[in-house]
C-alpha cells in the first residue's frame, strides 16, 4: 500500500477530505519522528512501539577490497507489533 492509497482510506473510513487525512497522516509521522529523535519510546495500544535501539561499532570488510574496515556505533528506528495486530495478521 502506498502512501496516496493509505491517505484514500483513512479519508473514506474517516469520512474526512483526501486533503484532511494527508495533512493528519502527515502530522502523525512527523510526531512520532520528533518523539524518536528525543530518544522517546513511542507506544500505540493495539497496534505496536516505535522505539530507537543503539547499535555498537563493529568490524566489517570492503566486499570490493577485502580490506577490514570499522564501522561506527548509531542509532536506529525499531517497531514491534502489538499483540491485537499480530492477530490480526494471522
């Protein structure tokens, strides 16, 4: 599902404009953005946690050279899905 097609469905299910529900998807990203750039653990009932894990430095290869080579430790975006969505799914 793209992102347009999403937008149609929140606008029909919602009964709201195809420009409502852009400007309410669209604020809902970026909230949940700004609480992952905080460090926050974002968390939907139902649905699942967004949350940001640390990944250590490590060691790894040019695949082109072969030549080992460090990569530095960053911060990455996770989600788990919530139980009722894992049903869901299945």
């Amino acid at each position: 599902m793209t992102k347009a097609e999403l937008v149609s469905k929140i606008a029909s299910k919602a009964e709201l404009t195809k420009a409502e529900s852009a400007k309410a998807l669209d604020a809902t990203l970026e909230a949940i953005k700004e609480a992952l750039k905080k460090g926050d653990k974002v968390t939907l009932v139902g649905f699942g946690s967004f949350y940001v894990s640390k990944r250590k430095s490590r060691k790894g290869r040019n695949p082109r050279t072969g030549q080992e080579i460090k990569i530095p430790a960053t911060k990455v975006p996770k989600f788990t899905a919530g139980k009722s969505l894992k049903e869901a799914v299945k």
